[in-house]
C-alpha cells in the first residue's frame, strides 16, 4: 500500500469553478481532502462525493479518487418538478 495518496476536489457551481490536485497520507477521509483544498472555507451546508456519488465525511479515499463540493440544495427537486408540472 502507498503511503501517499493523490486526489482531486472539484467544487463546481454555476458561479464558480475551481479544483485542487492534493497529496495526503494514506487513510485519509472526504473531510480532511476538502477542508485540505480550502475550498470548504465559506461554504455552509455542503455535501461532499466522490465521483458523484454522496458519502459520509468520514469515508477513507483511494489514490486517484476525485472528491466533489456539493452545494446546499435550495428546493427538493421532487417538489419543484411537480410545480412545474402544475402550472
């Protein structure tokens, strides 16, 4: 087993875009890869992925993995299709 990892994190929303190629020790989680990026800083009520899909922060990567910043929801999004639907 390497004693480095390699990885991503990728925040991506309509207003911003940035990421960050990381090297962290081996065992280490989703959190500590996104709070390391430092894109977490300002950001409430995030989730975070790894290759879209959702996991818990305390999740432990693997080399080449790719952590995304996901954003708050604003709206259920079952609930903003069925207004659509309605009008």
């Amino acid at each position: 087993m390497a004693e480095w990892l390699e990885v991503e994190v990728v925040l991506a929303w309509p207003d911003r875009i940035e990421r960050r190629h990381l090297r962290l020790p081996d065992g280490a989680t989703v959190l500590a890869a996104a709070e390391a990026s430092g894109l977490l800083e300002g950001v409430e009520g995030a989730g975070l992925a790894v290759f879209g899909r959702e996991v818990g922060v305390d999740q432990p990567l693997e080399h080449g993995d790719r952590v995304e910043i996901l954003r708050p929801l604003l709206e259920d999004p079952k609930s903003r299709r069925r207004r659509r639907a309605g009008r």
